[in-house]
C-alpha cells in the first residue's frame, strides 16, 4: 500500500499534514453540547481518544438523544403526578 504524506516546515522541524476523514453533519443539541463541553473540561483524554477516531460526532449526537428522551419522559411523569392535562392548561393558561 502505497500512502504518501505530506510535510510542512515550522522552523526547522518537518511536521506531517495530518487530517482527520470528513465526519458526517449531525446536528448537536443543547444536552449534546454541554456533555462536550464536560469532556472537554473534565475527561480530556477521553474527549481526544473519541475525536482522534472519528466518533465524537455520533458519540454527542447519541447522548443527545438520550438525554432529550429522558427529559421527556420525566417531564410527562411531573404531569401526570401533579394531575396537569391538556384541558386544564387550555382553561387557566396562567395558572400552568
């Protein structure tokens, strides 16, 4: 196999080109951006180990999805613990 690398000059040092492989385009939510943002901040490693292989990208996109399910579903329990229906918030708006 038959790879050929580049290099650039930086003083007197060669460095290699290195690019990562295009990533598909997900889009990230607020819960996916935060955990970034988390790693970043308190698992640094980690946070290099998923962008070096190409999985960060899904990797948020996937913990967004499960944290929107689960706000979802705890925000539908609140509900239906406190008794709040469609038709109670049609007739008092400002009470919920």
């Amino acid at each position: 196999m038959d790879i050929k690398i580049t290099y650039t000059q930086q003083g007197d040092y060669l460095l290699p080109d290195l690019k990562l492989p295009k990533q598909p385009k997900v889009e990230i939510g607020i819960w996916g951006k935060r955990h970034l943002r988390y790693i970043k901040q308190h698992h640094p490693i980690r946070y290099t180990n998923l962008l070096t292989s190409c999985k960060l990208t899904t990797y948020l996109a996937d913990i967004n999805e499960q944290a929107e399910e689960m706000f979802f579903r705890l925000v539908k329990q609140l509900a239906e613990k406190e008794g709040v229906t469609q038709q109670l918030k049609t007739d008092n708006q400002m009470q919920y």
